[in-house]
C-alpha cells in the first residue's frame, strides 16, 4: 500500500490519507461516496458528529463486506446539541454501529468545555474504556496544546489541522511542535489552491511539477503533504480523482518542488495579508468619511 500505515504515539498506527465525509450530505448518496472511497482502496474514513452523517459512513463499512479491523474510523466530538463528551461519543459508536472507533478528536478547542484539561480528561477515560483506540485534537494550536499536555496522561495521538501552501508558513511551528511531542499532524483542505484559490502563486510551481511527473495538479499537492509527513485528509464525488489521490503516494517530489511550492505559498500569503491590510485601511477612510459628515452635519445644526 503506497500511502503507508503512520505509527502513533501508543503504539496504533493510521492510514496515511483520509476519505472525509464533510459537506457531502446525508442519505443514500452519501453512503454510496464512501462505498466507493471503499472500493477503489481507501481504508480511512474520517467523519464527525458534526458532519451528520455517521449512520452512512458506518452504513458503507457495513456493506463494504471488510472485517471491522480493515477500515480505520474517525470521528470527532464537535460539542452538538451541548452535549458531554462521554454521551457524544455513545451517540456517535451508535450511529457509526461500531464498538469503537480507530481515532477520536476533539474538533475544535473552543468545544473543548469547561476548559481543556477536563475535556482531555474525559477523553482519556474513553481511551481507558476502549471505546476510541487513539485520541486526539483537531485545530489546536501551540498555545492550546501546551495547556492539554500540562496536564495529559494520555498524549494526543494526532492534531488536524488546516494545511495548504497557503498556511504552511503560519502552520509550520505548528507542525513542528507536534512532530517534538510525538503527535501526528492530520492536514485537512489541502486541495485549496484548486478548490478555492485557484490562479495564485501557487498554481506555477504545482503545474509545472505536475507537468513534468505526468501527474495532476491534486495529485502533486496530496504528494506534498506526504512529504509534510501529514495524513492527508481529503475527499471527491469522482471515482476517477479518488484513484489519482491513491496513485499520488508514488509521486516522488523532490527537495527543491517541495520548496518551490512552499515558497509561492508564502508569497500568496504575504500578498493575502497585504489585500486585507488594504481592506481594512479603506473601511477605516470610509469610517472616517461618514464619521466627519455626521460631525459637519451636526456642526450646522
Ligand atoms: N477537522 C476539521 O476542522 C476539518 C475541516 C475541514 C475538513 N475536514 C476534513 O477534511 C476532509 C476534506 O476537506 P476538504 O473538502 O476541505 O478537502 P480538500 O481535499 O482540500 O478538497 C476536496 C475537494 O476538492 C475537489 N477537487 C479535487 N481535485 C480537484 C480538481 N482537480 N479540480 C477541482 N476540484 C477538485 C473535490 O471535488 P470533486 O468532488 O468534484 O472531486 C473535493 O470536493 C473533510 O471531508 C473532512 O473530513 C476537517
């Protein structure tokens, strides 16, 4: 298997990349996605109790015919409803229709009630009572992680994180952090230079690499997280593009494609800022333009 099994920090390991269920609905169309994420070779499917759709994703295990022990399950405690960890996740083994689940996260640390250690603590005594194998946390960041780890018994197995060449300049002490403290970085959205910001800097590098290996431009940014050491986490309707993500573990970027593409994500960010710099300074003119008619105004009266 191309995208190779990451060992995690309690001795699990996980599937390198990801079929997520986000935004992809409910109902039979939905179990039919992850049916046929199933079929062409994906192994991880990563879904959230926020995402609705659990009972299709556990649905298509069921009827893929693998033994429960082949397909790696991860969801998420997304705080829905206000409810506690520990009836979340029985809600979500319910709708999954599983014992346990490979991975579960914490979604975000603003769910993470009343603070962080006493929801770590709480995942923790799931982890004890076997119904999540591994545990962990999904958008933390530094700050977040080093207030969990003060306290953990337990250390968090993986973080996902946004992670694009976009961000990689602003997520890469993220990155490294996790890596010093042994927890796997999951990366999530990592298709954004196409999905949502297609014609920035980072189209150049990325066609001509995808150009040059006979590859596509998804493709070549899937490799690039590999080379991140990450999991990708990612998902298509397309059986056609779930296969490409597949064959994408082969693709062997170099040193010097990884750091071209990493520099035109810094430049798209440098410039991202300055757009919004520009953005905020002409609210602040026109702020200030109402603010001096209003005070003319009033002058007269
Ligand atoms: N933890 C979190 O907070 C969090 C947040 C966001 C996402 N996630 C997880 O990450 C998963 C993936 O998130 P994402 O959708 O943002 O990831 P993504 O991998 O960046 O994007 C996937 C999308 O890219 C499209 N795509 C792929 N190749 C393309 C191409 N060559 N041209 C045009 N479109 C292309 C696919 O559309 P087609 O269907 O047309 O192929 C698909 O909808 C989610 O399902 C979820 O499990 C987690």
């Amino acid at each position: 298997m191309p995208w190779d099994l990451i060992q995690l920090n309690d001795g699990n390991a996980i599937p390198s990349i990801a079929f997520g269920t986000w935004g992809i609905g409910n109902g039979q169309g939905t179990v039919d996605q992850v049916e046929q994420a199933i079929s062409v070779g994906f192994s991880h499917i990563d879904t959230a109790q926020v995402y609705k759709n659990e009972e299709e994703a556990g649905r298509a295990v069921r009827e893929s015919g693998l033994a429960r022990r082949d397909v790696y399950i991860t969801t998420k405690y997304s705080g829905l409803d206000g409810l506690d960890i520990e009836t979340s996740i029985h809600n979500s083994l319910k709708n999954l229709g599983v014992e346990y689940v490979d991975l579960y996260l914490i979604h975000h640390p603003r769910v993470a009630r009343p603070d962080i250690p006493t929801a770590w603590a709480e995942m923790e005594t799931l982890s004890e009572q076997g119904l999540a194998k591994s545990i962990g946390v999904s958008n933390f960041g530094v700050d977040e992680l080093a207030v969990l780890l003060a306290s953990a018994k337990i250390k968090p197995a993986a973080n996902q994180i946004l992670l694009h060449p976009y961000v990689y300049a602003r997520q890469a002490p993220l990155l490294a952090f996790d890596a010093a403290h042994g927890i796997v970085s999951e990366a999530y959205s990592a298709l954004t230079p196409i999905t949502h910001r297609p014609g920035g800097p980072v189209d150049e590098p990325v066609n001509e690499i995808a150009q040059r290996l006979n590859a596509t431009a998804d493709q070549v940014l899937l490799a690039w997280v590999k080379a991140k050491g990450a999991v990708a986490v990612t998902t298509s309707s397309k059986k056609f593009r779930l296969e490409g993500y597949l064959a994408a573990a082969d693709l062997k970027l170099s040193t010097e494609d990884v750091a071209a593409i990493d520099l035109a994500g810094a430049k798209g960010a440098r410039r991202d800022s300055f757009i919004k710099g520009v953005h905020v300074l002409a609210k602040l003119m026109l702020l200030g333009a109402v603010a001096f008619r209003i005070y003319a105004f009033l002058a007269e009266m």
